[in-house]
C-alpha cells in the first residue's frame, strides 16, 4: 500500500473511532426506514414432489414447511434437521382444518 494511502485510511480508521466514542459527529447520517408489518412466519403443509437427497426428503410425503421467501421453505427434514430446501420441491396443500388437526395433534411432541 502507497504511504498516502495508509496515511488516508489511518485518519479514516481514527475519525469512525471519534464518531463511536461520542467525541465527534458524523457530517452525514443515513436514515433506513424498515417497514414495520411483522414476517410472521406461517407453518403450512406440502408435498415433497422432487429432493436432491432422498435419505433427507421423501417424495410424495407430506412435510410442514414455513416459506422463508426468496423461493425457499425451511423445512424439518428425515434426520430430524432443520432445513432449507427450495420451494420447488414442494407443492403447498389446502387441508380441512379437522385434518390440519389431526395431523397436528399425531405429531411426536419432539417436532413440534
């Protein structure tokens, strides 16, 4: 590194050190608004339609997933993991809420 540089990035180094001690403020400051509807995250079930890994995830079974967005559900998979898996593998399933029931109350409490 050129000498002028170090010299430049030293006194930047030490000036974002005022900044965090409180002994200087910042000439600019950055306001990010963050929407404020909370991602609830929403257990569904689907259909296993394709896997990388059948050991981990079996077709045609039915999983509840939780959508993470960007095409990706998380997913407890055969090895009793918490996992990733793209959406694709999946197709989402609108069950009667007696079955929803059902299928929820069956589930080992290890799971839940």
């Amino acid at each position: 590194m050129k000498k002028e540089d170090f010299k430049e990035l030293l006194a930047s180094v030490r000036e974002a050190g005022a900044y965090l001690r409180g002994e200087a403020q910042p000439s600019r400051v950055f306001e990010v608004t963050v929407p404020k509807t909370a991602r609830t995250e929403q257990e569904q079930f689907a259909i296993c339609v394709q896997t990388d890994d059948p050991e981990l995830l079996i077709p045609r079974k039915l999983y509840r997933v939780t959508a993470l967005g960007d095409d990706l559900y998380k997913v407890i998979d055969e090895a009793g993991e918490t996992a990733i898996y793209p959406s694709d593998h999946f197709i989402l399933v609108e069950l009667p809420s007696e079955v929803e029931q059902a299928l929820l109350a069956a589930e080992p409490a290890a799971s839940a």
